[in-house]
C-alpha cells in the first residue's frame, strides 16, 4: 500500500484490504470521494462558486445516515422491479440507434454515449430535445475529476455547466417528495447523470473489444467487462482514527486511494483470463462493495446485456487493433476515447 505523492494518497490495491475498507464507513469516510484535491480547492472558493461545487457531494461523498437518506431517496428508481420494467424500451433504444448508424462509425461517440445517455434521461423524465445539456454538463465534471491540477481552465466550464444543470433540475421534478434539501436532491441528479452515462459508456466500448460470436453468455461477459477493465477504476477514502490498514500505519486524516481496478486483478483472488462463465463469489469490485456498492448496478448490468446480445445479432466488427485503440486518460473514468466500428445488419 504505497504512497502515491500525484494523488496525495496511499493506494489500496489488495482485495482484501479493499473490502475491509469499503465494509467500514465509520473508520474509512467518503467525504473526500472524489480527491483531497478538490476539498482543498473549495476552501478557498467564494460561497457561490462553492456550493456549485458541492453539487458534486452526494452519495458518492456523504457517510452514515446521510448517506442512507440520499440513497433512500433514489432506491425506488433502481430497484429490480423498475429496472426490468425498462428492458424493453432499454433494447428498442439500443436496436434503434444501432439500425440508424452509418457504415463505418466511433461507436463511443455515435452509440454508447446517446445510449447510455437516452437510458438515464429516462430514468430522470428528460425528454430527447434536453440531451445537449448532459452532454455539457458530464465533459466538466470528468475535466474536474481528471487527477490533473484543477486550475481556471476546467473550473470555469464546470461553473458554467452547473449554472445551467442547476437552473434546469431546478424546475424538474427528479427525486422530489423526500427528505432531501434542494441541494442534495439537485447532488444527486447530478451523481445519476455522470455515473450513469460516462460508467456505461466506458462498459459497452469495452465489451465491444470483448466480443466474440461464439459466445452467447452476455451476462457473464459484462461482469467480466467490469472486472477487467474497470469503468469506474476506483475512490478516494480518507481515515477518521489511526489505523493499521494492510500492514502500514495510517494515520487520522490520511487518503487513501481505492484501486478497484487492481483489486480486480489481484492474483490471491482472480486470474488474468476473460472467463464469461466465472462464478460470481468472490465477487469483483467493479460496482463497490459494502454500503456504498453503485446504486445503478441492475440497470448498467441490463444495459451491457441488452446491448452485447444486440451485438452479438448483428455482423459487426471493429474496425480497428485492440493495441491501437486510444484510451482517455483519467483517473478514476476508464475506457476508449473512441473506438472504430461498423455496425453491420440484423440477423434473420
């Protein structure tokens, strides 16, 4: 568990040690989810440019009850029930947009992200013509979250997308009739929109590279996608006491950087290869674990199935070699820039 002086923190990579972290709130807050970084910055931002940033402390950052009470206020969105209630319009939106692709396209641009943005629209009763907006408001906040210094250059954007996200979600009625104040609840709009668009498109560009005809478990390879390649590849945890976390001292006040990804491939726990048919325990860390595991964990589980069965029905390839696909560079967001593809025709 190694110092990492870029991140001003200790990354956690060892599966046990990552469990043990997630499983205690209490000795392990999320209050700095998203880098000690931007804490800091806030402290020295004027209380409207601060508030603006607090939109991004939501489920992600909040401990104990609060965190119970801001994902209580979402959970009916997301439960099973819900979540297989959209399956159909989940697949006529995946076969529709694939049938509408020209010849020869970037398939994170042209297909995962409409896609993946359409379904969280649904979810937040955001008609088609809204769409541009969550394009503006996601590209700030990944800049913001980048791991890069945060200077002028992506705080002005963000302010600016904020302004507009906050003007918009304040007429909506997302997530109303609870116990959250107005900025949790616009918080938490926020957290639905970033997580639910860029995590997924991350998946499906993955799980395209991961193809393969033959294979007709599509469950198994989206949790396989996840695993290996780690959409989300990690958060940020900061200690309450002392404490001695994988052998090293750590003292109150310390980062700790969450390494989902390689805890995913941790040679005590997982082997290296792509086995669709792995057996789900132990369980990979692609969607959390303990409190905080990703509320939308059904619904992007549906989603990759949906769309890698759509795939798998179709004479698509990627037009491009695995080793010359650019990947975007970021911290904790992982996943093709773009990726080359042709969509083919439907089968039958």
């Amino acid at each position: 568990m190694e110092f990492d002086p870029r991140i001003n923190a200790r990354r956690v990579t060892a599966y046990a040690d990552l469990c043990a972290v997630l499983a205690d709130p209490v000795t392990f807050s999320s209050r700095n989810s998203a880098g000690p970084q931007l804490a800091a910055v806030a402290a020295l931002l004027p209380p409207e440019q601060r508030r603006l940033l607090e939109l991004m402390s939501s489920l992600n950052t909040a401990d104990g009850a609060r965190h119970a009470r801001i994902r209580g206020a979402a959970n009916h969105e997301f439960t099973q029930t819900a979540v297989r209630r959209m399956a159909d319009p989940i697949r006529n939106r995946a076969r529709a947009l694939l049938d509408e692709l020209e010849e020869e396209v970037d398939f994170v641009g042209d297909f995962a992200a409409p896609f993946a943005l359409g379904v969280v629209a649904d979810v937040l009763d955001v008609p088609d013509a809204d769409f541009p907006l969550f394009r503006e408001i996601v590209a700030p906040v990944l800049d913001l979250t980048s791991g890069e210094e945060v200077s002028a250059r992506v705080l002005g954007p963000y302010f600016a997308a904020m302004g507009e996200f906050r003007a918009y979600f304040g007429r909506s009625n997302a997530f109303r009739g609870g116990q959250l104040s107005e900025q949790e609840r616009l918080a938490l709009c926020l957290a639905v929109v970033v997580a639910g668009t860029d995590s997924t498109t991350n998946m499906l560009a993955s799980a395209v590279l991961r193809l393969d005809v033959r294979e007709r478990r599509s469950g198994g390879v989206v949790e396989e996608v996840v695993r290996l390649d780690s959409p989300l590849t990690g958060f940020f945890r900061t200690a309450t006491r002392p404490v001695v976390m994988g052998g090293v001292q750590v003292g109150e006040g310390e980062h700790l950087f969450l390494d989902y990804a390689a805890g995913n491939r941790d040679p005590e726990v997982f082997t290296e290869d792509f086995d669709p048919g792995r057996p789900s325990v132990p369980a990979h860390l692609g969607f959390g674990h303990g409190p905080h595991h990703c509320l939308g964990a059904q619904l992007a589980r549906l989603q990759g199935r949906i769309v890698v069965e759509e795939l798998l029905d179709r004479s698509c390839e990627v037009a491009e070699q695995p080793g010359d696909v650019r990947y975007r560079r970021h911290l904790i967001s992982h996943g093709p820039a773009e990726l080359r593809f042709r969509p083919g025709q439907r089968r039958g």
